[in-house]
C-alpha cells in the first residue's frame, strides 16, 4: 500500500517543474505553458498532489505513467482538455483490472511534466519523484522500462473527438509504430496511458528523483532571476554541464512528419563565439549539436537551448529568428551509456553516422 505522503505539488511546484522540465526536455516533450495550465487547473478544482519519493511505493503497489504522444508542433493548436489522459488511464484500468495507486511520469519535458500531474489531482492520486528517461525523447521504446525489458502495451491511446484504442502488441518498438500510425490519424497528437508496472519494476527500472530535479532548476531559473544573477550558468552547475554556443537563431527550418517535428536550427556565434556557427538537427528533441561542422553534443547527453537573458528554455517548436541564446551540454543518465541504452537512443539509431562521445569528454569549444 502506498505509505502517506509527506511532501505536496502546489501550484508554486507546478511553476518550478514545468520550467525545469523544459529544461530537461532537450527542446522537446510539448509546450510546458500549455501543461501548466492543465496541472494548474486540476489542482485548483480538486486540490494538491501527494508527492512521493520512491521509498514510499511498496513493491506490490500498481502504478501507470501517464502522457502525451505525438508531434509538438500540433499542441500549438491542437490543445487537449484533460479528459482524454483520464480516459486512457481509466480504460487501462478496466483492461488489466486493478485501479492505479499512484502516477508516473514517462519523462520530464514540457507538457509531459504536467499531464502526470493534472492526472494525479483530479483522480486524488498520489504522483511518484521518478520517470522512465531523466530528460525527454521521441519515441515510446526510449525509456529505462524498456531497456529491463518491460511491456510498453497493454496500452491505451485517446484523443479529443472521443476516439480510443487499446494496444497489445508483441514488443515496444511494434508499439511505437502502430501508437504512431494510430497518432497521426488523430491529428498528430494523443494521449495515453502506458508501461504499468508493479511499484517493485518501477523501483528497479526507473530514473529517480527526476521531478524534483526539475523542482530544483526551475526555483534556480526563478531565483536566478530575481536576484539578477546568469540563470543559464546557475542551470549548468546543477546538471555538471557545460556551455557549448552562444549567440543568436539565423534560421530553422522545421516540419511536422510522421507524427514527430524534424528539422535543423542554425545559429551565429556572439561574443566569444563571434565568428562561429552551429546546428542543432531535431526529431521532437535536440538530438546533435555541430559547432562549425564538429560534433560537441549528441544524443543521449542533453541538449538546452536557453534564452541568454532570462535563463528561460526554448522548445524546438518555439525557436524564432533573432532569438538571443545559450546553449549547454549536460550529462544524461548512465542508464543511457549502456550498450544496450546506446543502441536504443544513441546517435546511430537517429540515423547520424558518428559514434556517441560524452558531452563531458568531448573538447572544449573555442
């Protein structure tokens, strides 16, 4: 049973999370204001959320993440309400026939910081300090779930019009291809509930302490701010990463296929980087940064796009011309630099042919 909570998610920690998941989310997981405005919503309708560390799940305890699916360039006008997330959680429910104890996160990034918890409030549920990424990725099998080889499906994918389908499929990369198909006929965004597990797989499986990492970074940026200190260094130190790029946004060029926003973003050095370009190519997420043609960062490490001034993140869909920027480089989880996490989500799977280096290995920018 899960043990009782000592620790809230309030409508200041909705802030905070939704500013340092963006942060986390590598320029992709959705718009965080649109999430924020859903967790905001559900917690002023139906109270604060019971914040749990993993300690506090027990082992039989049965817990589902909860999440967003689909091209984030479409939630700028294709906005979900909330019910389709509880539709989805509600049917797997039915499907397996046991009632959730707790909600988790499947990453943290922008909107997918917030549905978890939108979901958490108005179902009186407690959500769970953890996540199946530490950052945020593009597609369903991109999780620590299934690296330890747990089932994606049964799973269930919602959208506005009323439209549901549950998923069994034989592995979770047949479930990102039919998830995927299914998505895009939704109008290239959905809602799902997806990966249940027993809070023992969760425990074993999972990246701790995720939330309140981004908890953590968005009070930074906030502070930051107020005291009139560099956001974005204060940012870096947190994560032990690194600048990689300063200066402004020359061009992007971005479109929405296969149910994922592709594209590359160029920017032109400043100050110490005057004189200097560099490249960020995208599926959803910031996958590879190439100063003046050479890699600094790739995927599975962490690429952030930050405004220079205020510290604030840049989703892929929000990069505009002109945009003056910080780039950094920070260190993903070691789940990810195994062999069998870099075969799921290192540069080579992307289709970039070039070996995965360590941001923090990689040598230092001019």
């Amino acid at each position: 049973m899960i043990q009782e909570a000592t620790l809230k998610i309030g409508r200041d920690e909705v802030e905070d999370i939704a500013l340092g998941a963006a942060v986390l989310g590598t320029g992709g997981g959705g718009d965080p204001f649109i999430g924020k405005l859903l967790a905001l919503d559900a917690i002023d309708n139906h109270g604060e959320v019971d914040f749990l560390d993993l300690n506090q799940v027990d082992d039989d305890d049965f817990v589902i993440p909860s999440a967003m699916m689909g091209a984030p360039t479409v939630m700028v006008e294709k906005v979900p309400s909330g019910s389709e997330s509880l539709s989805s959680l509600r049917q797997l429910e039915t499907q397996i026939g046991r009632k959730a104890d707790a909600i988790v996160p499947i990453e943290q990034g922008g909107i997918n910081s917030q549905i978890p918890i939108a979901v958490a409030a108005t179902l009186g549920l407690p959500l769970v300090d953890c996540d199946g990424m530490g950052r945020a990725f593009p597609e369903l099998q991109m999780v620590t779930f299934h690296l330890d080889g747990i089932p994606a499906t049964p799973m269930v994918i919602s959208d506005e019009k009323g439209n549901s389908m549950v998923l069994s499929t034989c592995n979770n990369v047949w479930a990102e291809r039919i998830a995927r198909a299914v998505t895009v006929q939704m109008g290239g965004s959905s809602l799902i509930a997806i990966y249940p597990m027993q809070g023992s797989k969760l425990k074993a499986s999972c990246v701790p302490n995720s939330v309140s990492l981004s908890m953590k970074i968005g009070r930074t940026i906030r502070e930051s701010r107020r005291r009139g200190e560099n956001a974005v260094n204060a940012v870096a130190s947190i994560l032990n990463g690194r600048t990689l790029f300063q200066g402004k946004v020359v061009d992007v060029m971005r479109r929405t296929v296969g149910g994922f926003a592709r594209g590359d973003a160029k920017f032109e050095g400043l100050d110490e980087y005057l004189g200097h370009s560099l490249t960020i190519s995208f599926q959803n997420e910031n996958l590879v940064a190439l100063l003046d043609g050479r890699v600094v960062a790739s995927v599975p490490d962490l690429i952030t796009v930050m405004d220079s001034e205020t510290g604030i993140p840049i989703t892929t869909e929000g990069l505009r011309y002109g945009n003056r920027v910080t780039v950094i480089g920070s260190p993903c989880s070691p789940k990810w630099r195994t062999p069998e996490g870099l075969r799921t989500v290192g540069p080579r799977y992307f289709g970039y042919d070039l070996d995965y280096v360590p941001v923090e290995r990689i040598g230092e920018t001019p």
